[in-house]
C-alpha cells in the first residue's frame, strides 16, 4: 500500500473541488491512486461541491410516457383497487 504525505492528499481534494466536471475516478487517475483511496480523502476533508455536478446540465422536461408513468405510481393503492372491476376473481 502506497501511503501519501498529507499535503498530498489535501492537493488531491482542492484539485476534486476545483474541478467541478471531474468525477472523483478521473481525479484519482491523473494522480495514479486507488479511486477509492481518493473518495476516502475527499469524505475524509468532507468536501462538497455547492452546485453539484448534475445541477449544471438542466434537466429535460419528462416525455408525455414519462410523465403518465410518474402519475400512474403517485396513484395510491386503493384508487387502482376501486378502478378493477366488482366481482372478478382472480
């Protein structure tokens, strides 16, 4: 096992904030360490970046089939139970 000098590790997590396209794998890759020894430093420092990564690329509306879909699981129970016919049996 490989064991970095601090100042090290905290270069690895300012290089993580700085970067907010980069995902902690890609950092680890271009300083050649574990991906997971790095993800350790990261929630270690408990570094976070305040505009995450996926709240850059704005969201596309859902598709007619995506939003009928959210609706139909929103549904409770008991309003598919009240829709199913009286007296079938299964």
């Amino acid at each position: 096992m490989k064991h970095c000098p601090p100042d090290f590790q905290a270069d690895a997590v300012a290089l993580y904030e700085s970067r907010p396209e980069a995902t902690i794998r890609s950092v680890a890759a271009d300083l050649r360490v574990n991906p997971e020894t790095s993800r350790n430093w990261v929630r270690a420092a408990g570094a976070s970046r305040p505009e995450g990564r996926r709240a850059e690329t704005p969201a596309e509306p859902p598709t007619p089939l995506e939003a009928e879909n959210a609706a139909l699981r929103a549904r409770p129970a008991a309003a598919t139970e009240a829709d199913e016919p009286q007296g079938a049996t299964a």
